[in-house]
C-alpha cells in the first residue's frame, strides 16, 4: 500500500512542480490578489465628492463648510451658486454628495433654534451613501455641541461650567484604530485558499480521465482510498505552503498582530484544507472535463465566499441563509483567523468551529472516496 501510494504522491508533484507556469500559479496570484484586495476591500469610505450650495453666507455657514472641507472623509471640489445645479452634478457622476445651507442658518441658530441643512447623496451605491451620511451627522452633530457651548459662554459664562452634556466614549476593543485591512486580511487568507485549493484539486481526476492515463490506473491493484489519498496529499502540502505564505505577507505587508497561538491557527487550517481537498476531489469525481470541473469550482467558491461573512454580516442575512452558512466551512474558518489573529483565543473558545471543520472534512472526504469509480463512465 505504501508504496503505491508514494508513487501516486511522487507523480503528483512531479506533474505539478515540472511546469514553470504551474509554478508561478501556486504564488504569484495569491500574492498579487493579496495585495489588491488587501488595499481595495474596504469598509471606511474616503475623499468623497462634494459640493456644496451656500445660500446663507454667514459666518456659521463657512465655519460648517470648513469642517466639511477639512475633514478627510469630504472632498469639496465646489461652491454651487444654483439648486439646479446640484442634479446636473450628480447626474453627471461629478459628485455624490451635495450640502444646500438655506437662507437664515445663522439667524437661527442665533435665536437658539434648529437650523436644517439639506444632504442630496447619489445612493446608486447604497453603502456608499450610508456611511457619508453619518460622517455628515457626525459632523453636524459637534457642530452644533460646540456652537451651543460657544453661545452659552457668551450669554452666562456661569452657567456654562454646569451645562449638561453627555459624551459617549468609544473603546473599541482588538482593533482600536477600527482599522478594516485588520478584519478584511485574514478574510482573504481565508477566500484565496479556498478558491485556489478547490480549483487546483477539482483538476486531479478529471485530468486523468482527459489525458488518459485513468485507463492505465484502472488496470493497477490500487484500491480508490489510495487514489484519493494520492490526489489529496500533494494539494494538503501545496495547500499549508500557500496558507503560510499568504499569512506571512498579509501579517508583515499590512501590520495585521497576532495575537494567538500558531499551533491553533495551524490546527484549523489544516481541517480547513481537507474540507477544500474533499470539496475538490468530489467534484473532480462528478466532472468529466476540465471545463466542468473549472465551472463547478466557480460555482461552489462564489457562494461559500458571499456567505463566509468576509464582506457582509451574516446577522444582515434573511434567517434561512444564516442556518445554511453553518455548513460553510469558510465561515467556520473565518471566525478561527480573526479570533487568532486579533483576539488570541485558544481551542477553549474555537472547539466548535474546529469540530465543525472535523465532521465536514470526514463526510466530504468520505464521499469522495465512495464516489469514485475505477471507470471511465
């Protein structure tokens, strides 16, 4: 048995290793994808396109404009001198957000009262649209806190001191800056593993089936626990290398700590690997070209990707989603890098997810085993 299963492991790599442009797969993509979506998948929303039309140009009206203006989250490329030009403007995609002052903002806020400020925000792109918005709340909100507190000193300087006011105190615990590259690059260890895993493994029967070397295995004593054994030990191997060294230059390009042990993190990674392995290999057992197995593959990895929680909250999903996410096991492994990586916990506080992974790498594993057929049909 141990011999035939080397040879199987030796033929493997050879195949896999001699190819230059197999070489480069296995590495260069995965870095590069790193790197882009390392710097392009984002929840903090920047430099956003504003106008604004002041109608009321008092001192209040430039000292909100200011803050606009000066703060990172806006970009003021112009003063508007007509309503109508607000729609032109986002019509044309020249801005998405647009601030109109109306007349009297001053004399109101002089007399203590409210003064409105309209927001017209492009919500084609609906995240977009929400986070401007409560950057723009954010920033009328302590406008109006300092302007109250200015007025209350000019009016009773003693009553100032006493002026009730409460502030919230944000203590944001793991990740203190709120700095997404740290949620975001773990999460795309977690999605380049499983796209390139599944992909390259779905490839291993259907390749012996379309350059016909499956005919020649066929007549060998090779029983089909061997086989799977044969097709799953090189892409494990290969498959630990690239976690590995997409971990390393997501942790040491972007700063992302590490707060926990590598055993645990090693631990789930390699439950994690024989779920994508026996993922694969089944469906290379159910294709019979390469093609279909490259399509599959597709379609399995999009899905497991949308619903792992790498980019939208599974709390947001309907209720039927959230129960169908427990059998993804990129979800369960999300959860084991991020807890590792910003949280340091153990097994103590990961063992269901580790189980989960366990119970799904047997039943796949165990179906592809059950599925193949030394055939050609």
């Amino acid at each position: 048995m141990w011999s035939r299963l080397k040879q199987l492991v030796v033929k493997e790599f050879i195949h896999v290793l001699r190819d230059k442009r197999a070489r480069a797969v296995l590495f260069v993509p995965p870095l590069v994808q790193m790197l882009v979506f390392g710097y392009a998948a984002t929840f903090q929303v920047r430099h956003v396109a504003t106008v604004v039309l002041d109608r009321d140009q008092s001192q209040e009206s430039r000292d909100f404009v200011s803050r606009l203006a000066s703060n990172q989250y806006f970009d003021v490329r112009r003063q508007l001198t007509h309503e109508a030009e607000i729609r032109q403007a986002i019509d044309r995609g020249q801005t998405v957000l647009a601030v109109q002052i109306h007349p009297g903002f001053a004399r109101l806020l002089r007399k203590g009262a409210g003064a409105p400020v309209q927001v017209v925000v492009d919500a084609t792109n609906s995240n977009t649209a929400m986070v401007a918005l409560s950057y723009v709340n954010q920033i009328g909100a302590q406008f109006a806190e300092d302007y109250q507190h200015d007025r209350m000193w000019r009016l009773a300087p003693q009553l100032s001191a006493v002026y009730p006011n409460v502030r919230v105190e944000a203590r944001p615990w793991y990740n203190p800056d709120l700095n997404s590259h740290w949620f975001f690059v773990p999460g795309i260890i977690g999605s380049l593993t499983l796209v390139m895993i599944t992909l390259l493994t779905a490839f291993a029967v259907v390749r012996e089936r379309e350059i016909g070397t499956l005919e020649q295995i066929m007549v060998t004593p090779i029983r089909r626990s061997e086989f799977i054994l044969g097709k799953t030990i090189p892409f494990f191997l290969i498959g630990l290398l690239d976690v590995a060294f997409i971990a390393l230059v997501g942790t040491l390009w972007f700063a992302v700590p590490f707060r926990g042990s590598i055993a645990v993190l090693a631990l789930g990674s390699v439950l994690f690997l024989l779920c994508l392995l026996g993922i694969g290999l089944l469906i290379s057992t159910v294709c019979t070209t390469q093609q279909q197995a490259m399509v599959t593959s597709f379609f399995f990895s999009m899905p497991a990707v949308t619903f792992s929680g790498f980019g939208f909250p599974i709390s947001s999903m309907p209720p039927v989603m959230q129960w169908l996410t427990y059998v993804n096991p990129l979800r369960h492994f999300l959860v084991i890098l991020r807890s590792v990586y910003l949280k340091g916990v153990g097994l103590d506080v990961l063992w269901p997810e580790m189980l989960v992974l366990l119970i799904t790498a047997a039943v796949v594993l165990m179906a592809s085993v059950l599925r193949f057929r030394k055939s050609l049909d």
